[in-house]
C-alpha cells in the first residue's frame, strides 16, 4: 500500500506521556485515522439508508420464483 507524509500537532504533554508510554505515535495515529475514516464511512451509509431506505421490490420475488423453475 502507498503511503503519503503528512505532519500534525500534538500537545507537548499527551507526546511526552506517549513517548514515556512506548507509544508509537505514528502506529497511534495511522490507526485513529483508519477508525476516523470508518466511522465516518458508516456514518454516510447509515444517512443513505435513513434518506432512501429499501422497499419491497417484486423483480426478487419474479427473479426468485424463475430460480425456481
């Protein structure tokens, strides 16, 4: 997978913790991103859903009942 540099800030408290911690900071944030980009994902999907949410649709009954045969 590519990777792309990027640089933030961090409270010189919570980095002192982390580095006395043996938190890896870059593992930290790589993955608090990933759930960040996740939750977000859901979160759209969810407010599709609740904008068009599904309908009984009666091509899979038609499409069911032709398996059938």
């Amino acid at each position: 997978m590519a990777s792309s540099r990027t640089t933030f800030t961090l409270d010189d408290e919570l980095a002192e913790q982390a580095r006395k911690l043996g938190i890896n900071v870059s593992a930290a944030a790589r993955q608090g991103v990933a759930d960040a980009v996740r939750a977000a994902l859901a979160r759209s999907d969810r407010e599709a859903y609740q904008r068009y949410p599904e309908r009984p649709d009666s091509f899979w009954e038609d499409a069911e009942a032709w398996g059938e045969e």
